[in-house]
C-alpha cells in the first residue's frame, strides 16, 4: 500500500519540460574560481507506477551539445532515492547518489572515484516550487570536513 508521505513522490515536480541555466567550475579540486556558463533543457518523466522518475538532458556548452541521462530509483524499504548518472560520452551508469528529501530539501550522497583520486560526492535539491528548481553538486577529499561546490542548475518549467 502507497503511503502518501512515504517519499516515493519526492521527484513528481520534476515530470516535465524545464530550461536549465548551468554554473559550472572549469576545474574541480583544484583551487579554480573560473566557471563555466551554459543553459540546457531537461525532459522528465515517472516511471514503475511510481517508483523511479528518469530525465534527459541536453547541455549546450561552448564545445557543443552534451546528452546525458537520469535514472532515480525508489527503495520502498529504505525509503531512500538512488540516482544514477549516465553522460552521452561514455553510456554508463555512474555510482548512484543515495539520499532522501527532509523539510523540502533532497541531500544524496556518493563516494567515487574523480580523476583517479577518492572523494565524497554530494548532491542538494532545493528551492523547489511548482515552475522552479536548483540542484548543486558538490566534492570533498577530507571525508566530508570541507566541500567544494563544482556545479549549479537552476530549473526553469517550459
């Protein structure tokens, strides 16, 4: 039996057409301040009556058109979210982001490998209203002491 407040319909404002203004750290690690600037567009949808919500990306970068794709998973049992990442260059799932949504904000978690170093990935959905939304991404080589943010999307309904 669905429960109402269970979490399953945590990702339900993302079902849709969105434009996305992408702030993006040229260098990660690395002591950079320089970022990247690009918009892109988001096409998002449920899945398994419920349980999962995948997106499409498209990112216009000065290189040119970047795809990838987001698949989000619901554990009934844990009542946690999995997000997996797959960018259009190498079509791979990458390590999902585990986390769950608490007062309105989504906070997922991941420890992974960047650029042959180990590090600790965090994800942050916030600001979310019906036309709107910002996703941050953030690394820390510390164990989570310190965080550099690296990446900002800000979500605009179409």
């Amino acid at each position: 039996m669905q429960r109402e407040n269970d979490g399953r319909n945590d990702f339900d404002f993302l079902v849709g057409n969105w434009k996305m203004r992408h702030r993006r750290l040229k260098e990660c690690l690395k002591g950079s301040t320089e970022w990247e600037e690009f918009e892109g567009t988001a096409v998002g949808k449920k899945l398994l009556n419920g349980l999962g919500h995948c997106d499409e990306v498209i990112m216009n970068r000065e290189t040119g058109p970047t795809h990838g794709y987001t698949l989000r998973l619901f554990d009934v049992n844990s009542k946690e979210w999995s997000i997996y990442w797959a960018a259009g260059t190498s079509g791979i799932l990458d390590v999902p982001m585990i986390g769950r949504f608490k007062d309105g904000v989504g906070e997922f978690y991941s420890q992974e490998v960047f650029e042959g170093r180990h590090i600790f990935c965090h994800f942050t959905w916030s600001h979310i209203t019906t036309n709107s939304a910002q996703w941050e991404q953030a690394f820390s080589i510390d164990g989570g002491k310190t965080w550099e943010t690296n990446w900002i999307n800000t979500f605009e309904r179409i």
